[in-house]
C-alpha cells in the first residue's frame, strides 16, 4: 500500500487524526526533507524509519521503494508542507505504483492554493491551478497565456520573484488587473493583500515580501 499524507503548511495543529494513524502504521515513511519531517514526527511523537524522496534523487529511488512496497511493506509518502505530488515531488512515484498494481491512497488535506482562493473573492466556480511557472525559458509565453484566462488563475511564487512576478504583469499592461496575494499560510504572520496589480506592487515595494506567496489573478 502506498499512502499520500498530506502535512501541515504552516500550524502543526492542522495534521488529521487520519493523518497520524497512518504515520504511526505504515513501515517507512518517505520525505521531501527528512529534517523537516523530522521535526513534524518528533511533535507527534512517531518513530518510524524516515527516508528521502524528492526532485533530485527520485528516479534512482524509485525502483527500490516500489520493490519494497510489493514486497508487502507499507509506505506513507509526505512533503515538506502540503497534499504531495502538487507542486511536490509524487507523480512518479503514484505513477509506477498505478503500473505494478500497488494499491493507492490519498488522504485528504492542507493544499496552500485552497484557502488563498477561497479568501480572495474572486470567483471559485471556474479557476486554474497553474503552480509554479518557468523562472526563465518559457516565463513571458506563459505569463501572456495567463493574462487572457477568463477564470481565476492561481500561481506559486517565492519571496525572491514575487515583486518581478508583479511588475512583469504591469509591463504586460495589466496594472489594474485584481490580484489577491496571501503568505504564510495558517502560520503566525499569515496575510493576504488585495487590490490592483499595481497597488500590490507597491505594497511589496515598501514593505519587503517574507514567506512563500500563493497568488491569485481575477478573470480576465
């Protein structure tokens, strides 16, 4: 059995009862970090082996974790915060346990863009979920494509990029576009800025951005 467990993005209160009886069942436990889970184990006081799966070793990897799992080992994989495999290390795993006939499941929980939409006020019935986009080859096509969506549109996007994120949508002539940006998710410093592109730029401007950013663009 392979177990998708969604972690906390930010308060460790918000891991499911669900999510730490599987934690504290499953053989091995597979991470984005082993640190970072490390710390989320020791809160809940689970001791099981811990081992990394993530975007730099996640191919060399993949062939023994699925021979473990047919060999009758059950196998929970996490990433650092949030569902895996969105925007997270997880598809390749998921995709060669679906091949060998590995039994799968995914629990639900914390997913960051989730509650940015919700409290952005933009429209929920249609949006995309774009994740993070190219930081270089690919970044302007992508970012015109994105400007003519007529549903919300939803990226990621680091502190590092956030202001040239806004300000290459000002030089696409999209200044008074509606843009809702939230940070730091369930943590203590959690916050979400409204207004035209423009106006947000600014804000950032002055106010150095912190934390990892999920942005929301209104419909065109």
């Amino acid at each position: 059995m392979l177990y998708l467990v969604p972690t906390p993005i930010g308060n460790l209160e918000d891991i499911t009862l669900r999510a730490i009886k599987i934690l504290k069942s499953v053989d091995l436990i597979l991470a984005e970090d082993t640190r970072t889970t490390g710390v989320l184990l020791k809160h809940l006081e689970i001791k099981k082996p811990l081992a990394s799966f993530h975007i730099h070793n996640e191919h060399q990897k993949l062939a023994d974790y699925i021979r473990q799992m047919k060999e009758g080992r059950n196998v929970a994989l996490v990433s650092d915060a949030g569902t895996p495999a969105i925007s997270d290390p997880g598809f390749l795993l998921v995709r060669e346990a679906l091949k060998e006939e590995i039994e799968i499941q995914c629990l639900p929980g914390p997913t960051a863009f989730v509650p940015a939409l919700v409290v952005s006020g933009f429209s929920t019935d249609r949006f995309l979920f774009e994740g993070f986009i190219p930081q270089k080859k690919g970044r302007q096509t992508k970012l015109k494509q994105i400007t003519q969506y007529d549903c919300t549109t939803i990226l990621y996007e680091s502190p590092h990029r956030i202001i040239r994120l806004l300000e290459e949508l000002v030089a696409l002539g999209e200044s008074e576009r509606k843009i809702s940006i939230s940070r730091e998710i369930s943590k203590m410093f959690e916050q979400t800025v409204r207004g035209t592109v423009s106006e947000v730029l600014l804000h950032f401007q002055t106010k150095p951005p912190k934390g990892e950013f999920v942005v929301c663009l209104a419909a065109r």
